[in-house]
C-alpha cells in the first residue's frame, strides 16, 4: 500500500522528520520560491496539484512574507479549493493558533478538515504579554536606547509605574487572555475584560459589556482576538481617544486589528496613550516608519510563540492532527470547522 502524501508548507526545526517519513511520503515546499512568487496563490495551489497531498501541514503567518502585492486574504480560499485537480485533500493542519489565511468555511464546504494549535500557544504568548506591559510600565526601551547611546538614565529625567492597583482591560478572554490575567494578578492589577459572553472562570464584576466601558477604564488594554472581519481594525481613531489618559494598548493578537495610523496619530498627540507594546503589525513584516521613533513603544517581531517548548508543542499537535485524520481516519483533535 503507498503511503499517504503530506505537503509542509515550512520545514520542522524541532521534530525529527524521519520518524513521519516512516509513514508518510512528504515533501517541502520550496520556501524561497514561493515567497518570491509573482502569484503565491497560484504557486502554492501548482504544488499540491502536482504532488496531490493527503494533508497540507501549512503555516499561515509565512504566507504574508510575499513579494506579491495583490495576494489573496485568506490565500486558501474557495478560488484554491475549486482549482484543485484532485479530491484527496482531508486536511489542513495549521501550525499556530490563528489560521486567517484559511478560509475554514470555504474548506468545510469541500470537506476538507481544518485544526489549529490554540492551547499549545497560550502560556508563552501570555508570558510575552506581560513582558510587554512591563517594558511600557517601566519605559525599559527608553532607558536601554539611552544606555547604548552612552547617555546613562540622559540629561533628562523619565519615569515608570507601578502595575499595582493598575486596571488591565483584557479584550477577549480566550485562552491567551485568562493566562494573561493569571499572571497580571499577582502584580496587584486590577482586571476587567470584554467579550461577547460572561467567562465562568472570573468573577462577574470583571465583564464589561461594552469596548468602549473597557477602553474608558483601563490603564492597559491588551488584545486576544482573533483576526476576522469583526475584528479587523477593532482599534482606531474612532475609539482610541475613549482610552484613559496616560494608558497603553499592547497588541500580541494580530496586526490588522489595530489601525497602525491611528495608533501613530493617538501616540503622537499624547492626550490619551503613553506607549504601546506590538508584537504584532498591520502590513507586516513591514512597520509604520513613525513608530520606530515613538518614545515608549515596545516593538518585536511577532515571536509571541517563538520558544523552543512551544514550537516544538505546536508541531507535534500539528502532527497528531494529521495522524489522527489521516491513519485513523478521525475527525481531528482540534478542529476549527466541525464537518457534518
């Protein structure tokens, strides 16, 4: 019997291959190709219908490192799906906790079972939360420019907070935003949180039940949602100018749910924020030229689970997933779109 075909979109860095080339025949696609592309789409989608994969081990924020100035959002789209030549596709088994450059509604209408890797990523991409908070709370991006341009503390004096008694408005307490707030409470914050429903696990004095109540209130507003089209831009000019005087709006969810400009415009006029914590961008791997230059911003290239515990966690879920559907013929142990 031939072994069922895998096609990586990136290569493993901390699962030996070898021990799933036992059972299946894989094949990588080539990185440099395809982010170099004219059409990644299309280069993408020439791939699997040449080497015709059981499962696509796919990782989407690589998909956003293109040349291609017009690439599809989600690039595996129904377009995708209606242009392949087979019907051996079962899954795709997204390496990360969002999985926005898959159109999982779209998968699902062809059959196709689309997993992610949500838990997995909670801890560390909590743990960086709180350094980002800390870094804006402490102005440790200041102090260290200034200590490598020779200067010591400078000519002129700044200073931190303390998070004690600090409000931090977490918005969406998924599984990131409850580690988060685990966290932030031994710092003596206060927390209040905004989504679509009450979580059981806090207490309800905690909700807010509108953004703009949570906005008003907190000293840090941290991000944990998903990046859809209720979300894109979720942030910006309208309702940055509702946040607290002297606050900060950290950001390890996705880029586009903040409106970069806006962010700029609020940070240069200082009425409202002081700073901000990014781990994430807009249009990256590019960043506004301008928040390069802002006192007080925290900047860091989306490493939110770039561990080696978590990555290697992210992969072998990755895998089980695709064990799972593939050899056993089951539905998936984190599934994203539930099939009928």
């Amino acid at each position: 019997m031939s072994k069922k075909r895998i096609l990586l979109t990136h290569p493993l860095y901390h699962l030996a291959s070898g021990r799933y080339a036992d059972k299946f025949e894989l094949k990588t696609l080539d990185l440099n190709a395809f982010q170099t592309s004219e059409n990644p789409q299309q280069y993408l989608l020439n791939e699997v219908n040449e080497f015709k994969p059981h499962a696509l081990y796919f990782i989407g924020f690589m998909m956003k490192f293109t040349h291609a100035k017009n690439t599809p959002k989600p690039i595996v789209n129904d377009h995708f799906f209606n242009n392949l030549v087979y019907k051996d596709l079962k899954l795709i088994s997204n390496n990360g906790a969002g999985y926005d450059q898959v159109d999982a509604r779209a998968a699902k209408k062809h059959s196709v079972i689309v997993t992610n890797t949500p838990d997995v990523v909670s801890d560390c991409t909590a743990d960086l939360t709180l350094h980002l908070i800390l870094s804006c709370a402490r102005r440790s991006t200041e102090f260290e420019q200034r200590l490598r341009n020779g200067e010591w503390q400078g000519s002129k004096a700044i200073f931190g907070i303390d998070l004690k008694n600090k409000v931090l408005g977490i918005v969406g307490m998924g599984s990131i935003g409850k580690e988060v707030a685990k966290r932030a409470l031994p710092f003596g914050m206060k927390i209040i949180y905004h989504q679509r429903s009450k979580s059981k696990e806090f207490p309800d004095d905690y909700y807010r039940a509108s953004l703009d109540e949570l906005l008003h209130e907190s000293d840090f507003v941290s991000l944990h949602v998903p990046l859809n089209e209720n979300t894109k831009h979720l942030i910006n000019k309208n309702n940055l100018c509702k946040m607290k005087k002297d606050s900060y709006l950290i950001n390890t969810s996705r880029g586009p749910v903040v409106n970069e400009s806006d962010l700029v415009d609020a940070l240069k006029e200082g009425k409202t924020l002081s700073g901000a914590g990014l781990d994430v961008f807009e249009f990256e791997p590019n960043v506004h030229k301008e928040l390069l230059n802002i006192p007080n911003v925290t900047l860091l290239p989306h490493i939110g689970t770039q561990t080696i515990d978590t990555r290697r966690s992210m992969e072998k879920l990755c895998w089980d997933n695709i064990e799972n559907v593939i050899e056993e013929e089951s539905k998936g142990l984190t599934v994203v779109n539930e099939q009928k």
